[in-house]
C-alpha cells in the first residue's frame, strides 16, 4: 500500500467525507457515536461489493478500505475526545 496509490487516496478522501457527515450529524443531536459506527459500517460494506463487482482486485480493496477505516476513525475520534 503506497501513500499515491489511487484506492488509498480514495479510501481517504471518502473516509474524510462520510467523518465530516457523521460529526455534523452528532452535533446537531441526531445521531450518536453508536448509530454512526453503524452507518459507516453499512456504507463500507455496500462500496466494498460495488468495488469487486466492478472488477477492482481484493487487494486494491483492501488499501482503500484501511484508508478509509484510518481516515474515519481519526477524525471520529478527534471529535468524540474534545
């Protein structure tokens, strides 16, 4: 897994986008942290299917989906500390 590679630099920036969804949701009170775990985890799977569907190889799979993981989890976790 390279810092370039496509599907990381999708991962990534899918990952900031669905973050940015969810804290907002949480800080308007309509969602907790459990709910949105949920959310992404539905998201995740449905784009993983979509993704190998399409043709995309286990692995390219697999960096895009820790760079998402990592890219979530960060910026969750930022939110739900402060």
């Amino acid at each position: 897994m390279t810092e370039d590679d496509p599907f990381v630099v999708a991962g990534r920036e899918q990952g900031d986008i669905i973050a940015a969804y969810l804290i907002g949701r949480m800080k308007e009170g309509k969602l907790s942290p459990a709910e949105a775990v949920n959310i992404v985890a539905a998201q995740i799977e449905q784009q993983a299917e979509s993704m190998v569907a399409a043709g995309s190889e286990p692995n390219q799979v697999q960096d895009w989906l820790t760079a998402l993981r990592e890219a979530v989890s960060t910026r969750i976790m930022a939110f739900t500390e402060s």
